[in-house]
C-alpha cells in the first residue's frame, strides 16, 4: 500500500503522466499505454538489485506480449551508460534515460528499484520498494484487472 504524506501518488490515483522516446525517435505518453497494465520499474545500472530483478520484468515482459508493458526508467545516467548495460543484460522492453530525475521525482522515487503496477484505466494499482522476485512479481501481476 502506499503512503499519502510523503507526496508519492497513491493506490486508486491516476498515475503521473510523462513522455519518453523510442529508439526509432518516436514519442510515447504513458497516457497512450490506458488499456493495457503497466509495470513502471525505477532502476539503475549500478543498483544490483536493480540488475537481479530485470531477468524477471524481462520474463513477465515476453510471457505477455501486447497484454503487458514494462517500462524501465533509468535515474540519472547517460544514455551510453544505459547502452552498455544492455550488453551485459540485454532486455526487450524500452529502457527509458530520465537524466534529470524528472520522471521519478513526480513518483517520489528516494530508493531503487522501485516498481509501480498501473492498471489498465491508468491507475496506481501498487508499488513495490526494493526487489521483486519471481514470486512477488507474480503475485502484483495477478492483481492487475
């Protein structure tokens, strides 16, 4: 459950709206995604918790092509860092460079990894501080209507 004083959004609030590119340069809104459930995952290259848990945002990503988004959002790193992490942990969900920490402040994000589950209408359904495992995973993904 989330907290309401710490000026995270909440459980039933709509998430906050952000924009990222593509690598082919198009635009995408997390608006554009309502109709599908989101896994926002907060990460960075040198959080190993972060590293531990994308093989499995990486499984629930292939399990559910077209019925399921993960989206990961780099805090405060260069994109060739972000680049270079690929190599070593290759992912097929877009890994989004928020260099100036914009996208997690308007999440509170204060700890990585951070994960939010949003439901398909765009609405915060749970978010997870620190590591999901497989099991965890599973278990938000399940909830997700």
């Amino acid at each position: 459950m989330l907290d309401t004083a710490d000026g995270r959004p909440v459980v039933g609030e709509q998430a906050p709206d952000f924009s990222y590119q593509l690598p082919d340069g198009s635009e995408v809104r997390l608006s554009d995604l309502r109709g599908t459930p989101v896994v926002l995952n907060f990460w960075a290259t040198w959080c190993l918790p972060c590293v531990e848990e994308m093989p499995e945002l990486e499984q629930a990503a292939l399990a559910a092509p077209g019925e399921l988004v993960v989206l990961g959002v780099n805090r405060n790193e260069l994109p060739a860092a972000i680049e270079r992490f690929t190599h070593k942990v290759p992912v097929t969900f877009p890994l989004i460079s928020d260099l100036s920490g914009a996208i997690a402040d308007r999440y509170g994000v204060t700890a990585l990894p951070t994960t939010y589950f949003i439901n398909r209408d765009g609405t915060i359904a749970a978010r997870q501080l620190g590591a999901l495992s497989s099991t965890l995973l599973e278990q938000y993904l399940a909830d997700l209507p």
